[in-house]
C-alpha cells in the first residue's frame, strides 16, 4: 500500500556527489529545456524532471539504486520524457528551480509540455517500487495531483479519496492541499477511526490548524482520543501543530507582504491558555516574544527570550530555533545595543555546544547582526566560520561509519 510506503521518503542530507547514469531511466543529456518541452510534445508525453543539487545526500540514493533500475527504466522510458538538472549549476537548473519555486531535494516534477505546468510531484526519496507508483499516479489523469485538486473543488468528499488526496499532497509537500483535504476529511471522520494505522499516518504528518474545526474536536475531546490513539502519539501530533501556527505568527515581518492577522494571533494565545497542553508554554513563548519584535522593542524581545529560557519550557531542539527564529528578527533592527547584546549572546550559546552544524547556524546569525551594526570586517568573518564549520560538518557526515 502506498500509505505503508509513505515513511520510506527521505529528507535530504548533504552529501556530496551524484554520478551519471548508464542503465535504468535514459535521462536527456546536455539538452536545455526548451530542447525537453519540444521533444516532449513531439512524443506527446510528460516530462519527468529530477531536480537534484550535487550536495543531496536521497538524490546520490535515486541516482545510484532507483533510476537504474529495470523496472523503473522500463516504465519511465517508455511514458515519460526524462531529464534532470543540478538546480544550482545548470543553466536550465537554476531557472526551473525558480519557476517551480523548488525548496527541498530532491523534488521530482511531472510536467505538462503544452502548458510547462506540473501535474504531479513527489519531495523526496523513494524505493523502485514507489517511484513505479508515482509514475502510474501521474500519467493517471484523475489520480495525479492536479486530478485531484480538481474532484476536490468538484466536491468529492469520498473518504477514500480524501486519503488518496492527502497523501499525495504530503509527499509533494504541498501544505494548502493538505489543510484542505485534512479538514474534510477530518470532517467526515469519526473520532474512534484515529486508532486506524493508516489514518493515524495521515493525521500526524499533515499540516493542520489548531483552530480548525477537527482540532479542536480532538481537544474538546481529549481524554477520549488519548485512549483511542494514545497519549504520547497524539500529544507528538498536537506539539507540531501548534508549533508551526506560533512559529508562523512569530516570523512574520513587515516586509511579507502580508498584514499581520492579529485575529488569529489572539485566537491562538486563548485556544493555548484555555486547554494548557503540554506543548502550550513553548508556543506561547513564540508567540509573547514576537509581540515585542513587530513592535521594535528588540531590548524587550531579548528581555522575554531570556525569561522563556529560565522557565525551561523547550524541549529538544526547539529552543535552537526558537533563538535563531528570534536573532534573526533581530538582524532588522537599528537598535546599536539590542545588536550588541545579541551577538554576546551568541557567543555565549556558542561557548556551550561543539555541534558543527549548530555552530555554524550561530555565526550566520552572528554575521547578519554584525552586518546590520554596520561592522562589515567582522561580519565577514563570522560568515567565514559559517562555511567552515558547515564544510565540517559535511566532511564528518560524510566518512563511513565502522
């Protein structure tokens, strides 16, 4: 099943290399993309397109163990026009990394050469056979992507195809198909059905709405779902969907676009004070100290990141970023003193880890800060130990392991 395979996606990790294919899937070599669209209409096929960097750990994996495959070559060779680009190198890379706004690697796009608009996508690694399902689900004009998104507004409320559409639209990472498909199918779902495998998959890796209608079923009935699908599953699913509505209150800046919906804000800081989940402290820290920062009291935003660190209410890595969230609406400031009084905080944090990665997180932090004091001398040598300590990082990933 493909709900079942769903968990063999894999994130990306920097990991140098990717090597050129001989067998398996016959990608267009040397070919610009236009030179792809045309042949593509020509055959009167879609296009598939791999878009790699030369970093990306999953994308060595495809190269290497999928795309040479038989099965997959068959099968893609025979429906699809195949090409694949460094989305940071090549020409035709670097431009179709910005009209399809690619974010993550590897993404893997099934294009329509009449219009160039993608009617399927899959984020992330696979095995053969998945990568065989995907295949099959885009040349299928009602199951791929856009069929989807079209029997949705249509006003298919199918159970069945509820979770078909869901899971879709996580593994191309699309979170506005999944907050609409979560809704409805939460909707329709009795609360008892969470104890289902397949339906707890879905419900604990979508993007849902603490506000939303569902979520708030869940918590006006709390107790119940606990023994339904047990506590510490739904409390790791609630922590993450109040992070990611505080951690999107708390980014917001002026400069978005967008004004600042304090409706929703309010809404939040009730809904989190009135049920005192676990996860509430850590979202109300986010929340409370990004009040001060669209204000442009950086002196009282440090002020509350101090005291939501005394109170110790982060757990894992959250309270990493929840500071970098916070140094980096710093680096908008023009307070000299707020400024300062970040960049020894950083120090101070930098004193306490010997994690590379973290390190280097911390002085592109630091960099930003110095920058935006006005010490461009200091601040290159701060971005100078980002990319070293990075190039660390990869260097220490990157060595077997005995």
């Amino acid at each position: 099943m493909k709900q079942i395979l769903f968990f063999l996606l894999i994130a990306c990790t920097f990991t140098p290399g990717v090597r050129a294919q001989d067998s398996g899937v016959c990608f267009e070599k040397g070919v610009e993309w236009k030179q792809v669209v045309k042949k593509a209409k020509k055959a009167k096929r879609l296009i598939f397109l791999d878009c790699y960097t030369s970093w990306c750990g999953p994308c060595k994996m495809l190269a290497n163990k999928v795309f040479p495959n038989d099965t997959v070559g068959t099968f893609f060779n025979k429906h699809f026009i195949n090409a694949k680009y460094d989305m940071e190198k090549d020409s035709s890379g670097v431009m179709l990394k910005k009209k399809y706004k690619i974010a993550a690697f590897p993404t893997l796009l099934f294009i329509d050469p009449k219009t160039e608009e993608i009617v399927h996508k899959v984020v992330g690694a696979c095995d053969v056979k998945l990568m065989v399902e995907e295949g099959e689900q885009a040349i299928n004009m009602e199951e791929n992507l856009k069929g989807l998104r079209q029997r949705f507004a249509a006003g298919d409320r199918n159970v069945a195809f509820l979770k078909g559409y869901l899971f879709t639209a996580m593994y191309a990472r699309e979170s506005e198909d999944q907050a609409q498909a979560m809704q409805a199918f939460l909707d329709v779902l009795p609360i008892q059905d969470l104890a289902d495998q397949a339906t707890w998959h879905i419900v604990s890796n979508a993007s849902l709405n603490p506000l939303s209608t569902p979520v708030k079923h869940v918590m006006d009935s709390l107790d119940y779902a606990y023994q339904v699908v047990g506590k510490e599953k739904l409390d790791e699913c609630l922590k993450w969907v109040f992070y990611n509505s505080a951690y999107g209150i708390a980014r917001w800046t002026p400069g978005s676009g967008q004004s600042f919906n304090e409706e929703a804000n309010d809404s939040l800081v009730n809904y989190l004070l009135r049920f005192d989940h676990v996860s509430s402290p850590a979202r109300l820290a986010y929340v409370y100290t990004a009040k001060y920062a669209r204000e442009g009291n950086y002196g009282g935003m440090l002020d509350k990141m101090r005291e939501a660190f005394s109170y110790n209410v982060f757990r894992e890595n959250d309270g990493d970023t929840y500071f970098h969230l916070f140094m980096d609406q710093l680096s908008r400031s023009t307070d000299a003193a707020a400024l300062q009084r970040g960049i020894d905080w950083i120090d101070e944090e930098a004193l306490k880890t010997t994690d590379l990665m973290l390190m280097s997180n911390l002085m592109k932090r630091k960099g930003n800060l110095l920058k935006a004091k006005g010490d461009t001398v200091a601040a290159e040598k701060a971005f100078e130990l980002e990319k070293k300590y990075k190039d660390d990082w990869v260097k220490v990933s990157s060595r077997p392991k005995h």
